[in-house]
C-alpha cells in the first residue's frame, strides 16, 4: 500500500522534499501547497501530486498520510497544528518552529489528535556522526571535556533582499544562529547533552537584516563540558562546517559531515580518518542538492508510522534546541546591553 504525502512550501527546500520522497519506493506525492502558484505548479509537474494555494483545501485532500512542511519558520506550529487537527501525521523542517512556546503548542496538538511529529534534523542519520554518536555513547572518547563548532558560511545579499521571511524576526525568529546554526545545536544537544549555563554575543555586521548575521556562544554543558559555538553568514566564500569535540580519550574532528582526524588513545578496530571533503554545498547557497539526508528522515518517520514507533528525531527533540537558540538569544541580549 502506498503512502501519500502532502508538501506545505513551493521553495527549494519542497523540492529537496519531493525529490526525497520520490526516491523511496511507494511513497507518493499527493498534493502540494504554497502561496507561489508558478512555482507550486512546477513542482507538481515535476513530482506529482495536486496543486493548492489554500491550506484548507490541501488538507482536506485525501489520500493523504502525512505533511511534510518546508515553509518559513514561524508557520511550522501554525501549520502543524491545523494538519493534526485533519488527523495528518506533521513531519517539519528545522527549527520547529521560532519559539518553544509555540513547539509546545504543536507538540501538545500532536499528541492529542494521537498523530506522529517529526522534525527534520537530518544530520543525525549521517553515517560518520552516528559513528562519532556511538563512540561517545559507549565511552571510546572518554567523558567528554570540550567541544568547538564553526558554521561560517556566506549569504549573498540578495539571498535575504530577494526574500520576504529570511532574517525577520516574525518568521525567521532571528538569523545565521535559528536558521543555519540550529543544526549544529541539534548535534552538540544530541552528542554531549543539555546546556546548563550560556554566554554570548551576536552582531548584525554585513546585512541589513532584523536578524543577526554573527553569534558566538559559550556553552557550559550540565555534563561540566564546554562548547564554542561560531555561526554566520558573512564569512566570505563559506566555509565546511566544522564539529572538533574532546574527551578524556583523545579527539575527534568532523568536517562537513565527515570525520576527518581521529586521535584517540584506544582507536576503534578498522577506523580510518576520511579526507576532507571538497563538497561545499550549503556553505554559500541555501540550495541542497545531495537529498538523501531528507530520504532518511522520511524513511524513519514512515517507519514510526507504520509500526507505531518514535522518529529519531520527535517533537520533544526538536524543542531542544529551540530552547537553547532561545537562551542563546537571551544571553546575547544582556550581554550586548
């Protein structure tokens, strides 16, 4: 029996959806919704499914298993919700939305209309992060003492003039930290565990933007780890994202999603640093070609529809790091008073 999904946004990222779902055997695409009409119809004609420009009407359209949403941040809950209220299972990009009051509000829909959520931190299925995972999860590293995160990438101006939601506080729900560094945060969450204190700054220095386009944050993790956090926009060309954490037994650095040096005093059987990749994707264009980290994600969350189970990443997840972009944002503000 197929399954039938229904994209929410006509941008690129819906396409990175659709192009997802296509790959996975009996998924379908049943219906599209966006305000774009030309670009909604595009992807329709390239993918599948019926156009929308009303969210009723697409969520009323049947068959119709789940939604997979793609439009700006600050609609995830308003969206999510009305798709619950319909009896849809939600799978939505990161962030959950802007605000964990508002992650609340979808993730108590969610439960009462007893449907599935998901959010889309797709980094967690890369095979050498799920391998760096496993090596903190069983002790290989030690306990863990340090953690360094760049994300230094570039946003030509018109990737935020040409746009009416990107770096707005209403939709957007800030900058270079909520929209590109909160994949980060999920990682440094779901490797080393919560933050308990916080120190940071942000600037505005390049675009003109609500938003910041430079945070750095001091994370003291309840573990008694410390974490740097780096994320802009406006480090020219861009660079690969770079993860270097160290415990008590060596350090691990990833770059690009790649593990790219392993010094350990007791390395694993049959592991191998990789060499850095020359894939720049991300770091100067929002677009994303390579899909199969949103493959996963939709693979796993079919899954825990099918066989009534959680998805790797759920709603209680994805609120993590809403949350601390929020203590970040805060500590920013009284530091920069």
């Amino acid at each position: 029996m197929a399954t039938h999904v229904g994209l929410i946004g006509g941008g690129n990222i819906s396409e990175t959806h659709a192009r997802a779902a296509c790959a996975i055997p009996g998924v379908v695409v049943a219906a599209i919704c966006g305000t774009n009409t030309e670009k909604v119809n595009r992807l329709c004609r390239n993918y599948g499914g019926r156009a929308y420009g009303e969210l009723g009407a697409f969520l009323d359209h049947r068959p119709m298993d789940f939604v997979a949403i793609g439009s700006p941040s600050g609609l995830h809950a308003t969206q999510g919700i009305a798709a619950a209220n319909h009896g849809l299972h939600v799978l939505t990009e990161k962030p959950i939305d802007i605000s964990s009051a508002r992650a609340d509000e979808l993730i108590e829909a969610t439960q009462k209309a007893g449907v599935k959520l998901g959010v889309m931190f797709q980094d967690r299925h890369k095979p050498d992060i799920r391998r760096l995972k496993e090596w903190i999860d069983h002790g290989v590293m030690g306990k863990p003492l340090l953690a360094e995160a760049r994300v230094k990438w570039y946003r030509p101006p018109e990737y935020y003039g040409q746009s009416k939601w990107r770096g707005t506080l209403a939709l957007d729900g800030g900058g270079a930290l909520i929209n590109q560094g909160v994949h980060t945060l999920d990682l440094l969450l779901w490797l080393i565990g919560d933050v308990a204190r916080v120190h940071a700054r942000t600037a505005t220095a390049l675009h003109a933007i609500e938003g910041e386009d430079i945070a750095i944050a001091l994370l003291e993790f309840a573990s008694g780890a410390l974490g740097l956090l780096q994320a802009t926009t406006s480090a020219f060309p861009g660079y690969p994202r770079r993860l270097e954490i160290t415990g008590t037994e060596g350090t691990v650095i990833l770059e690009q999603d790649r593990i790219i040096a392993v010094d350990l005093k007791n390395t694993p059987p049959g592991v191998s640093a990789g060499v850095p990749s020359q894939d720049k994707e991300n770091t100067s264009s929002p677009a994303v070609s390579d899909f199969s980290g949103h493959q996963a994600i939709f693979e796993d969350f079919i899954r825990a529809i099918q066989q009534n189970g959680t998805p790797l990443c759920d709603g209680r997840e994805g609120r993590r790091s809403i949350l601390l972009v929020e203590e970040i944002y805060r500590a920013a503000r009284e530091g920069n008073s």
